[in-house]
C-alpha cells in the first residue's frame, strides 16, 4: 500500500518527521476494531508473511506498506487487505504506541544522522529548493514532542483514498483480489478538510554554484561532477518509455566503461555514473571518484579530464559497441533472473511507476527492444543525445573530504584544481579550425 505523502506535505508547525513517525505507529497502535490489541498489526500480519528487511519506508514524496504472504491462499491476502484498511483510516493513536514509535523513529534517525547530514549538504549545492533541499534530509526534530491530536491532524490529512493506493503482486485470482480491495476499501469516504496536497518543488538553477565542498571529520571522500535539469515529462507510449530508458542504460555503460579505463588499476565502484530520472523531482546526472586519503586533486582532475572529453569528443565507434554489447549481455542476466525477483520488489517498483505515470517495463521486454533499437544507434548520434543531455542543465563540481579543513581556501583550491575549461574551449576551437593557424 503506497500513500501519497510524505516528508514533503509536514507543512505546519510541529510536523518535522511526523509521516515517518506514523509509518511506524501503523505496525504498533490498537484499531478501531481491536482496541486492546497494542501491536495489532503485527499480531495479525506476522504469521501469514514472510519476514523482510524493512516492511515499511518513508521518502519525502510517500510511505510504503510491504507485506508478502507465505502462501496463495485467498484468506491470508484478504486478512492483509484488511490490515492495510486498518492502517488506512482506523489507527486509534493510543499513547503508549504512539511512545513506543517515537523511540524507534529517534533510535532510527540517530543512527542515520551523519548519512543525513552529508546527503542534505550535498542536495542543498547540486538542487537547491528541490524536495529533498526543503526537507533538509528527513529532519526529525518534532517527532519527541508532537502532540497525539498534532499526529493524528496529519494522519488525517495525508491518509485519504484519493493519497493512497493498493498493488498486489502474485498467483492470485485478478477477478476475486478486486472484489477483495472493493470490500475493504469501498466504504471509505473521507471528508475533505479543503488542503491540498503540497506541489512539487523543483529546484532553484539560479542558486546553484559551480563549485562545493564538505569537510567533515567523519565525511566521506569523493569527487562529484554532476548536472541537474528539469525532470522530463515519460513518453506517452510504452516503447517511448523503453527508448528512454534504453538510451539511459547504454550512455550510463559507456561512460562507466571510459571512466573505468582512466583508471584500470582502480577497484570496482571507486569511479562511475549515475543517472536519476525524476525520483527526486529533477533529472541528475552525476560521475565520481571515492577517492583515497589526500587523493582530492589527481581524482578531480581526473574527473575533468574524462568528461571534457567525452563532452567535446563524444564516443568513439568502438567504446559504443562495446557499450552495446554489454547492455546486451545485462539485460539478458536481468531477464534470467526475472523469476528470483520477490513479488513484493515488484509491487514496490509497480506503485512507483504507476505513481509516475509510467509503465513497469520488464528486463525481457527491454531486451527485445534493445535488440532492434541498438544496431540503428551510431556512435556519432549518441554522441549529439549525450551532448545535449550535459548541457540541459546546470553544471556543478563538489569535493568532500576532511582533509579540506587543511587547506586556506577549499573553493579557491577545488576552482584552480577543476579548472580545465579553458582546455575544452580550445579544443573545440581547434576542432572547428577556428584559430589561426
């Protein structure tokens, strides 16, 4: 069950971290229906799911339910059903839940501080005013002290049918499972208090700098080049949306595949690529380099030296086969493995693609895709697509490293570092035989 609020609607005085705090209330308070049963859902829920690592989570756009039946039986999914109902509209906030889950939420969050504390300096140089810059990376700071009425004032207006939605993933009659869904959540009507959902904030290209740093003693040390662009809106047709996202996978492998070279004797993961389509309200496109102590300067150097040359340059014909032949050889393992996926992973990724107006498109179907697109793709047009992708945003350069706090000025040492656009420009000079010879 996928609720459509999250960090991003605690709007009023008082309600920092309050939707979190909630998600774990769901698992604790009594219900209308079982009063005296603290844990209730738990109770209920436990013997007829396999366990997991996390049946519940919190982002700044929505909270997620997971639970997954041991069995095909048609009794559990409907109990289930019915506990979702419960969370939905039937939590009775009891004090002592309410207690219990405020402690877990301030145990959570105090072990994910520092991870916090970097991820919101970081979002707050690349996408100022984006949703995550607003809520200063899940800030917490009213879940101690919240009221009981204040908890259930948000509960109220987050927790509506038309903010929530049920996806159910198995070997299950489709005709009954309706039927199911329609008893349980049928009757709910909910009046409308007159709020609105909070829109979407995007972020501030105005405010963004061209170069940021982090020095915390307990940070981590990496390099980052990354441009940020306005979320594009999914093509309207399901092979719009598989060229998409096959056109981001393959210019993801290929620049994976030249950083990797720049630095062979590099372990896996300590350089590459990673492209964020809209999941934090922006389009991110973000290279780096984790770097070893005192490692700042040839690792940002490094960094510049391979975008600019893949930005001027582009690909060349045989590092873009190679690419496609890899994507190829990937989705094939993807499309192997489909059966091992848990059905739950696949709820999940269903809600989130049907929140986003998307289709959930399988390896098995991009594989076949990808079979007919890629011979028609030359290196010289996935240059022009990759060219314009760079440049549709804003363009920002962030070094973290705690041996930053040694140097007289960080920003003036990073710019003199990153400075390789002049290079660029005489490349691009010379290439277009614009200076004299």
């Amino acid at each position: 069950m996928r609720n459509e609020g999250g960090f991003i609607e605690e709007r009023r005085p008082g309600e920092r971290g309050l939707a979190h705090l909630i998600e774990h209330i769901a698992f604790l308070s009594p219900t209308i229906g079982a009063p005296d049963d603290l844990h209730h859902l738990l109770h209920v829920g436990l013997p007829l799911t396999f366990s997991a690592p996390s049946a519940g989570t919190t982002s700044w756009r929505e909270t997620n339910y997971f639970l997954s039946t041991k069995t095909n039986n048609a009794a559990d999914l409907n109990t289930l059903l019915g506990l979702f109902r419960e969370v939905a509209s039937d939590l009775t906030m009891r004090s002592d839940a309410v207690n219990e889950a405020r402690v877990q939420v301030e145990q959570e969050m105090a072990g994910r501080k520092l991870g916090n504390d970097i991820y919101a300096s970081y979002i707050a140089s690349v996408a100022p005013g984006s949703p995550n810059d607003v809520i200063d990376a899940q800030n917490s700071d009213d879940v101690a002290t919240a009221t009981v009425e204040r908890i259930r004032g948000l509960y109220n207006r987050l927790y509506r049918p038309r903010n929530t939605m049920v996806v159910v993933v198995g070997n299950v009659d489709v005709s009954v499972t309706k039927a199911m869904v329609e008893r349980h959540f049928g009757n709910w009507k909910r009046s409308d208090p007159g709020a609105s959902t909070a829109p979407v904030a995007s972020f501030e290209a105005e405010r963004i700098r061209p170069v940021s740093f982090a020095m915390l003693e307990q940070g981590r040390r990496i390099a980052l080049m990354t441009v940020v662009a306005p979320a594009v809106a999914p093509a309207t047709s399901r092979r719009g949306q598989s060229t998409a996202m096959i056109m981001d996978m393959l210019v993801k492998q290929a620049v994976n595949d030249r950083l990797a070279r720049s630095q062979p004797d590099s372990p896996p993961g300590k350089v590459g690529m990673f492209i964020e389509n809209g999941e934090q309200g922006h389009r991110l496109l973000m290279v780096w380099d984790n770097f070893a102590v005192g490692q700042w300067r040839p690792a940002l150097t490094n960094l510049r030296r391979t975008m600019c040359d893949l930005v001027t340059d582009g690909f060349t014909d045989p590092e873009w086969n190679t690419a496609k032949q890899n994507l190829i050889r990937d989705l094939k393992q993807k499309s192997h493995e489909m059966a091992n996926v848990p059905n739950v992973e696949l709820a999940k990724d269903l809600s989130h693609a049907v929140a986003a107006g998307q289709d959930l498109i399988p390896p098995d179907e991009l594989l076949r895709d990808a079979s007919q697109l890629l011979p028609k793709i030359r290196a010289r047009s996935a240059t022009a697509w990759w060219q314009h992708q760079w440049h549709a945003g804003v363009e920002h350069v962030r070094v973290e490293a705690p041996e930053l706090a040694r140097e007289k000025d960080p920003l003036a040492a990073i710019r003199t570092t990153a400075d390789d656009s002049a290079l660029c420009r005489v490349r691009r000079a010379l290439d277009s035989n614009l200076l004299p010879h």
